[in-house]
C-alpha cells in the first residue's frame, strides 16, 4: 500500500515533496509522465518510491495510481504563466481535466485527503495589501483561470461528495531541482544561472513589481501539515512567506549572496504578469499550524549552493 500518491512527484516541487516523505519513512508513489518532470530529480529516492509513469489526463493511468492510496498530493500541472499565455489549451487539458481526473479517482479509491497545489495568480491584480482567501478570484492568465478552475471544481466536490480537498494557493515559489533550462522558466534559477556566468540577469518591466517568493521547504512542510491535520480543514489556503520583495530587490540580494556586482538587463513586460503579489498567512497558520520556517535570504543562499554543487560536479 502506498500511504501517499504525488502527483508530478518527478517534477521541482513534486520530487521535493517526495523525498521529504521519503525521509519520514512514508510510503509513497509518484505519478509523473516525465513532460516537464525529470528522472534525476529522483535520482537518490528512485528505489524508495514506487513510479507510475503516465498522464493525469489518461484517466484509466491515474485511477491506477490512486489504488490504497490514503492522502493525495496532487502537484501535476503545466506550469508558468507565459507557457500558459503561449499554449492555453495544453494548460486547460492538463491544469483542469487532469485535477479533475484526479479528483474523481481520489473519490472513488476512498482517499481520506487531497491536498492540491493552487497558486496566487487566481488573485490577478488585486488591490494593493495582503491578499485574503476571501478576495474575489481574478486571474489576469490562462494559467491563473486553470487554478481558479481547479478551486471551483474542488469547492463543489468538497459539497456533493464525501472527500476532503484541500488547496494550497502557493506564491512563487523557488529552491533546488528548479530547472533553468527550460524557455520557461522561473525567475530566480534564470538569475543565478546569469549572474554566476558573470551576465546581467534579465528583468521583465521595470523590476519593481514585487512577489512574496516562497521557498520550496516551506511548502513542503505546508503540504505535510494539511495532510496531518485532525481537523476537517477542506478550502484555500495561501502559503508563502507573508513578506514581500521587489524583482530588484531580488537581484540585489542575490548580488550579495553570489559576490557579484551585475545590473539587471531591462526587457519588455511579459502579458499576463501580475504587478504585486504579497500574502496573509494567517488562515493557514490557524487551521493546521503552517508557519514560514526559511526567509527570502536564506532560502537563496541554499539554492545557490545547491546549484552550485550541481553545475560545478564533474
């Protein structure tokens, strides 16, 4: 029996999820069709979990996958805004009937909970201040409208059906096993990667659009309290940090971490951006105990020396 199925387990988030399972002595099956999740992110863990290799949109593999399974972390998505903005209709086919292949499998195995990843682009751009759960969903993306989607789905399901689902609304979040590599990736691994080739990190717009960056442990440790919590906490949560930096700010910090000296390269703002993005935490806090335990700062220093370790082994 696998005690925990993580959905995109072999994907930046997922695998980081899994070896902190792992770690815990948990039993655990990672359901991946390896689009954009990788083998190595798995590589120290791969004889300790069990692999499904195949599509949340194949509902017949994913039904598979949930059997005796007792929590679901459902994290397979396709990610980024500007993937979302260039292909809409692969992030709807997969963002949105893929969760719902999830959640209807997680329904009929029996799963006691499904925790899922939502994200803070169901907030558009909302009026200045910390974002509330409360707030109207607004999302300014394709991508946004799939997780706002997927928030819906799990609010009626939560109503009709004997299944608890969770979601976990995540702001930016950053840490090892983020790829750099791919034409979408996110911001932090692009400016370590440019700044320790001694290049100028590229910003889009005028670098002073601010984001609550999360680093991937703290989201972990959301995800294992959500999954632990005695209480029925069914709904939204968001999970970030509840502190806010600018792009520039951003690129300072890493400056000092790195010893480099390099200003930003200005680039046109990308559609479907959002302009400011800072969260209240507090919901999460009071409902099954979440609490940031890794700042901005240090969550970089531990992503550049990962990276570091990684790109400079032979």
């Amino acid at each position: 029996m696998a005690r925990y199925l993580v959905t995109g387990g072999a994907g930046f988030i997922g695998s980081n999820m899994a070896r902190a399972l792992v770690a815990r002595g948990e039993q655990v099956r990672v359901l991946d069709d390896f689009s954009t999740g990788r083998r190595i992110n798995l590589g120290d863990i791969a004889r300790d979990v069990e692999v499904v290799e195949g599509s949340i949109c194949d509902p017949d593999v994913v039904k598979r996958a949930m059997t005796s399974v007792a929590y679901c972390l459902h994290l397979a998505a396709i990610p980024s805004v500007p993937r979302s903005v260039a292909d809409p209709l692969r992030s709807n086919r997969v963002n949105v009937e893929g969760s719902l292949n999830v959640i209807l499998a997680a329904r009929d195995a029996g799963v006691r909970r499904v925790v899922y990843a939502s994200s803070s682009s169901v907030y558009g751009n909302a009026p200045p201040g910390r974002l509330v759960e409360d707030l109207p969903r607004a999302p300014v993306s394709p991508y946004g409208v799939s997780k706002a989607a997927t928030e819906m789905y799990a609010e009626t399901f939560n109503r009709l059906y004997d299944l608890e689902l969770v979601g976990l609304r995540y702001f930016n979040v950053f840490g090892p096993r983020q790829d750099p590599d791919s034409p979408y990736a996110a911001v932090i691994p692009i400016f370590i990667r440019a700044l320790r080739a001694g290049l100028r990190p590229p910003v889009h717009g005028d670098g002073r659009q601010s984001r609550d960056f999360t680093y991937v442990d703290n989201v972990v440790e959301a995800n294992l309290r959500a999954c632990a919590c005695p209480e029925r906490i069914a709904g939204v949560y968001n999970v970030a940090c509840g502190a806010t930096a600018s792009v520039l700010d951003l690129v300072a910090t890493l400056n000092s971490v790195l010893g480099t000296r390099l200003e930003p390269e200005f680039l046109p703002a990308r559609p479907g951006d959002i302009r400011d993005s800072q969260a209240d935490i507090r919901r999460a806090g009071r409902a099954f105990g979440y609490a940031p335990q890794v700042s901005l700062r240090e969550g970089l220093e531990r992503t550049v020396a990962w990276y570091k370790r990684m790109e400079d082994t032979p």
